[in-house]
C-alpha cells in the first residue's frame, strides 16, 4: 500500500469517526478522502486558476513565500454564481497538493445545528480534534451567505444569525489554527456577504469565478465531451459548432451546461435502449434539449447549479 493510500485511509477514519459521534456533520459535511480532479479538467477559468495554484504552494513549497519575503494568504475567498466551477476548483486544489478534501455544506449545517443545538459544543471540540488529528487536509466552506440559500425559505428571518455567525467563526479560525489545513470559502452573494469573513486572519485573498462567455463554456463542453467518448470507448459526437451551440443562449451557467450535454446523451441512451439506433449527437440535439431548459426556466426558478 503506497503512502498516499495509508494517508487517505487514515484521513477517512478520523474523518468518519468524528462524523458518526456529531449527529449535525452527517449531512453538513463530507469527505473526498483521495481527490482526483485535475485542473485540467476545468474549462477555462485562467485566472481563478492561477490563483489556487498560487495558494497551493502554501502546502507544496512553503518556503518559496520566506524566499521573496512574504508568506500565504490564511485563506481564499470564491465568489461567483452557482454553477461556475467554484467546488470544482477547490476540489482541484486538493488533489494537486494532495491533501484530503472535506467540504461543509454551510446553509446544511446551519439548519442542522440549530436543530441539535445542544451538541455545538461537542461538535466544536470534536472539529478541533479531528483536524489537529488528520493528516494534511484542504477544507471548503461551501456557501458561507448562508441565509440567501434556496432551501433556507422563509425560516432565513427565524434564524438566529449571531449565535450562527459564532459558531462558524469558531469553525473557520480552528481550521485556520490547525497544521497543514489549507482553507477555502466560497459565496454566490458577496454584496451581502458578512464582511466579518474578511477580516485579517480569515479569507485575506478574495478570488472572483467568473467564466468568459463563450470561450470558458466551450472548453468546458469539450473536455466533458471528450470524457463522455472516453467512458463510451467509441465516438458519439458527430460534428458540432460549439460556438453556433453556445451562442444561442448566455443564460445557463457552465454547470447547467454540462447538465445539458448529459441531458442530451441521456436522451440517446434511452433511445440505444429501446432498440431504435440514434444518430452521433449534433447541433439540434443541443438546440431541442436547451428549449426545454429555457422551458423549465420558465415555470421554476433556477439559479444554476454545481459544475459537474
């Protein structure tokens, strides 16, 4: 068994003991003990890119920030609307530097801890513990303007925001304290965002996610493509203007987009199952599945969703 194994394992253990004895994590919070997504995976993105590799230096060659007199910023700060590739490149910064990746549902954990709220207490400390304990370990705050969550409904005015603010404060600065702990936040509402967040010695380094409109959609509709023909193991795309497909719509976001291109091949497998013989995929495929997004557009709302 190789090292990396031994500390996937050993991050998994610590990880799902710690979860098991804190009822509210069970659903809060989640663990990727071995990440495998690369960079190169993402579309586009240059810039945002740059600077996680930039912060992953933090864990891979520390000393380069001593060398030029500078040291890493506590903590980055995603901003960007759902959908646009925020979990994914967090998820990419721990794969690279190798660490573990645990990321906390914010709105989840929020509701689940006001309803156990007389284990906070034990969930603080155990967190401590758990981190102190594991080996090297990126952990993403995924949603910190928890109360502009969909699924927070009406009960957002009910919640009561300072003891809230509390407890996460007390889960980001014992992330922060804890050894080899890279930390990352994100939020798709920064004009509302707390601005407690950004105080010295939290998420000093704030990133903007923002694909390019078409060129970052394009390349990441490619790379998926390519990924979908891999997993086929023969081709299933006949030949398609990505540009004349993307063009027609800027309003889904690069994760809708993806959705879409499984949408679409979804369709084609259901059709393979019926005995019928589908045509390679092509540009009116994409046409009649992104009617049907616009459609549902129309009778529900759909603020994006998480870049696959």
């Amino acid at each position: 068994m190789t090292a990396e194994r031994i500390q996937a394992d050993r991050a998994l253990n610590i990880w799902s003991s710690f979860q098991r004895n804190v009822e509210p994590l069970a659903r809060g919070a989640a663990i990727v003990p071995s990440p495998d997504t690369r960079f190169e995976e993402i579309g586009g993105l240059a810039m945002a890119k740059e600077e996680i590799l930039t912060y992953a230096y933090a864990q891979t060659s520390p000393d380069a920030y001593s060398r030029w007199g500078t040291f890493p910023p506590s903590a980055m700060l995603l901003i960007g609307r759902r959908g646009s590739g925020k979990s994914m490149l967090v998820e990419a910064l721990a794969a690279q530097t190798r660490t573990a990746f645990v990321r906390v549902d914010v709105p989840r954990i929020v509701l689940d801890v006001i309803h156990g709220a007389g284990k906070v207490g034990e969930l603080i400390r155990g967190w401590s513990a758990a981190l102190e304990e594991m080996p090297p370990v990126t952990v993403f705050f995924d949603e910190l303007e928890f109360s502009q969550a969909h699924d927070m409904g009406p009960r957002t005015a009910e919640l009561p925001t300072g003891p809230i603010m509390d407890f996460l404060f007390e889960l980001i600065d014992r992330a922060l304290a804890a050894p080899d702990c890279l930390v990352v936040g994100s939020t798709s509402y920064p004009d509302s965002l707390r601005h407690a967040f950004l105080s010295p010695g939290r998420f000093e380094r704030v990133v903007e996610v923002n694909p390019i409109f078409p060129e970052d959609v394009i390349e990441a509709l490619t790379i998926h493509a390519a990924a979908a023909e891999g997993r086929a193991e023969r081709t299933i795309f006949g030949k398609i203007d990505w540009p004349q497909v993307v063009g027609s719509t800027r309003e889904p976001g690069i994760g809708d987009w993806v959705r879409t291109l499984h949408a679409v091949l979804r369709r084609k497998a259901r059709l393979d199952a019926a005995g019928e013989m589908p045509e390679p995929v092509t540009n009116e495929d994409f046409a009649r599945e992104i009617a049907r997004f616009r459609q549902a557009h129309t009778r529900i709302h759909m603020d994006g969703g998480n870049y696959l």
